[in-house]
C-alpha cells in the first residue's frame, strides 16, 4: 500500500520542475487565454496545487477528496474556480486547469513503470481518477459561484425595480418597470404601504408606462395593490396606460375600478386637484426699463 | 366579558379595538354602537383597527356591517389605522372592504369625515373624477 501512495509523491518530489512546465505548457496549449501576467499568476497557483497535492497524496486515501486531508487542495480549487467564474471563464477553461495535469502526470508514470505493464494500468487508473474528482470538484465551485451571482443578480434586480417617490407632499409615485409577478407584487405592495404609513400620503400614483404586457394575472396584481393601498386610507391613480394596453385591457374584458390617465403628468394635475393644490404659469415681469 | 369603549369627539364616535374579537362582542359593539350614534346623533363613526394584527374574515364582516348600519342612520363609517400588513392579508384573502372608508390615521379620518358630511353630494363624487 505503501509504496504504490509512493510513486506519484516520488513522482512529484523528483520531477516536481519538469511536471510543473509539462503541466503549464499543456494548459498554454488548451486554454486559449493570454496575458503574461495571468500566466505568472496561473504558474503560481499551479505550484501550490501540485504542493498541496504532494501533502494530499503522502497523507491520505487517494480516491475521496471529501477528507480533511485534501482541505489545503479543495480550498485552492474554490479560490481559482471562483476567480474565474467571476471573470468570465467558461466551465472548460475552468476545468482545464486540473484536468491538464493527467496527461503529464501519466507521462512520467509510463516512463517510471515501463518494465511493469500491470502496476502503470494500476496507477494511471488511480491517478486518473484522483484528477477527474478534483476537477469535477472545480466544475461545482464554480457553478456554485455562477449560482450566488445569479441569486445576488436577482436580488437586486427585485430592489432596482421597485422605488416609491414623493412627487409631492402626500403624494406618492410608484413607477413599475418590468413584468409584475406574485413575488414583486408582494414587494411593490410592501414598499408601497411602508410609504404611505411614513408620509402620510394620500393619493399614490401607480405608473405603468414601464410594464410591457398587462395579462389577466397583472391585472389581478394591480387590483390588489390599489385594494390594499385604499385599506392603508390612501386612493390610486393608474398612469402609463399606452394605447395598446387600454386596448387589451377591454379585449381580456378587465375591470380595474380604479381612475386611470394617459400619462404621469395628467395623473399628477389630478392629484394636485384633490388635494386642493394646483400649479399655474408665473406672470413674467416686464423688462426693467433701462 | 371586555367591553369596547365608544369615545365621542364632536360629532364623531370613536372606537378603538384593542382586544380579540369574537361573536358576542361583535354584537355587543353593534348593539352599543347604534344606539350611541342615534342618541348622540353622531354623524360619523371611526373604527382604529391599528392594535390589531391580525383582521380574519370575521372582523372584516363585521366592519362592512357596521359600515352598513351606519349608513342607514346617516352616518359615515371610516376605519383607520390598518398596518400593511394586515391590508395585504385582506386583499389576498379577496377581502377589499369595499363598503367601507378608509384613512391612515385617526388624524385623517376625522378630516375625511369632516369633508364629508360639509359636502354630502362632492364626498363621493371626489373620487369618481
């Protein structure tokens, strides 16, 4: 058991320079990327890859990279895989990074086990079993840190597309942007009522120029923020209905209840009219006379 | 059993329901209730539900009832003081309490009663245009 560990860690510690170049020259050849700098940097996280692999291999089962013993390892893949998922590398330049070392390491075995046909089989086996996790390894980091980016995308989007503006005092503005589903309904309906209960408004303005269809579904979603809006004591305007979409809001025979205008602006001079307000041109003075 | 106070501002009456409420107490208020607004000849009736956090169907029937027996003996019923998140259950349980006035607070609510009984005919009519 011994010393069939011992052959790829005799490997390592002998032709450790030689495996390193095979290795970088393999990736250089399978990996498109340029750039001396990200070359040197790859030269260096190379190195403490084949480091730690010689700590991995002199310490542990060679087949389960779930051990503490391939922590050192598994943390180096994180890093690198996470790197590059967040610049842009695909899945395979991403793997290629590991799954290179395979044909340099079996180089060197075939050459060590020449006169033993049966124990290279052996080795090249584990060995290459041994690269095929660690990059299967990669390839989940790296999906995993695509997926976290996707999550962190979404989030934001969700908090991007949903602001409430005071346009005046005891008005409030609430521009849709997007398509409405059931979770941005339940949030634009949040942020709506936080806002009425901290301004005191009563009238909100619900512009929809930004949302591209209004089907059924929307429609039951608009309906029930003005509802809800009108239990908080504050009444809706609709505004942004396009031409298109006030035809379709008949054609699906929709009823939305609710005083709807053609634009901001008209909603906005509505608005000011209830509350009693309203916005008139400034007399220009005359030119002092010279 | 917890009785439900009916406080009187002007002409106003007040109710503020603090407590959980239940079938006789409903009733209990709307016996009190009516015959408060016919002897103090109370032209509009402010229900602050802003202690409660939690309205089920039941309390929101027994608003639109109030809201109903109100109307009959001529008075305005406004309930105010919803949180959001108790207006968000409601609508989604299909519940719009369309019978009802509504206003942020007892501050508003007073102003939106007062604004309707100085212009019966323009109170309703404000909101159609």
């Amino acid at each position: 058991m011994s010393d069939r560990d011992n052959i790829i860690l005799q490997l390592i510690d002998r032709h450790s320079q030689r495996l390193l170049s095979d290795w970088l020259a393999h990736q250089r050849r399978d990996a498109k990327y340029g750039g001396t700098q990200r070359e040197a940097e790859t030269a260096e996280v190379a190195r403490r890859f084949l480091d730690h692999l010689r700590a991995g291999v002199q310490l542990a089962q060679f087949d389960d990279v779930e051990r503490p013993e391939w922590r050192p390892i598994r943390e180096l893949l994180e890093d690198l895989s996470r790197d590059r998922a967040v610049q842009g590398f695909s899945p395979t330049e991403t793997a290629t990074f590991v799954f290179s070392l395979k044909e340099p390491l079996v180089a060197l075995l075939s050459k060590e086990l020449r006169d033993d046909p049966e124990r290279l089989l052996r080795e090249t086996w584990t060995t290459i079993r041994l690269i095929d996790r660690l990059g299967l390894y990669t390839i989940e980091c790296y999906a995993r840190t695509r997926e976290e980016v996707i999550r962190r995308q979404q989030q934001e989007l969700l908090e991007l597309s949903t602001p409430v503006v005071e346009l005046w005092e005891g008005i409030l503005a609430l521009p849709l942007i997007g398509t409405l589903d059931s979770a941005r309904t339940q949030i634009v309906m949040e942020s709506l009522l936080q806002n009425i209960v901290d301004s005191g408004a009563e009238i909100a303005i619900i512009d929809i120029t930004g949302v591209p269809t209004v089907d059924t579904l929307v429609a039951q979603h608009l309906i029930k923020t003005i509802s809800a809006a009108r239990l908080m004591g504050a009444d809706c305007i609709l505004s942004g209905i396009r031409p298109q979409i006030a035809q379709t809001i008949v054609h699906l025979g929709l009823e939305l209840n609710v005083v709807s205008k053609a634009t901001m602006a008209d909603a906005l001079a509505l608005a000011l009219r209830r509350s009693g307000k309203a916005i008139s041109e400034r007399k220009r003075l005359a030119a002092p006379e010279p | 059993m917890a009785e439900i106070p009916i406080l009187r501002i002007g002409d106003c009456l007040l109710v503020s329901i603090q407590v959980d409420m239940h079938d006789q107490l409903a009733l209990a208020l709307q016996d009190d209730l009516t015959q408060r607004i016919v002897t103090d000849r109370a032209r509009g009736v402010m229900i602050d539900i802003s202690a409660l956090e939690i309205v089920d169907s039941f309390i929101g029937r027994m608003l639109n009832n109030i809201a109903a027996m109100s109307k009959v003996l001529d008075a305005v019923t406004v309930v105010v003081g919803m949180r959001p998140a108790v207006a968000i259950t409601l609508v989604e349980l299909g519940l719009g309490l369309t019978g009802v006035r509504t206003a942020l607070n007892v501050d508003k609510g007073l102003a939106l009663i007062r604004r309707i009984i100085d212009n019966p005919e323009r109170g309703d009519a404000d909101r159609e245009r």
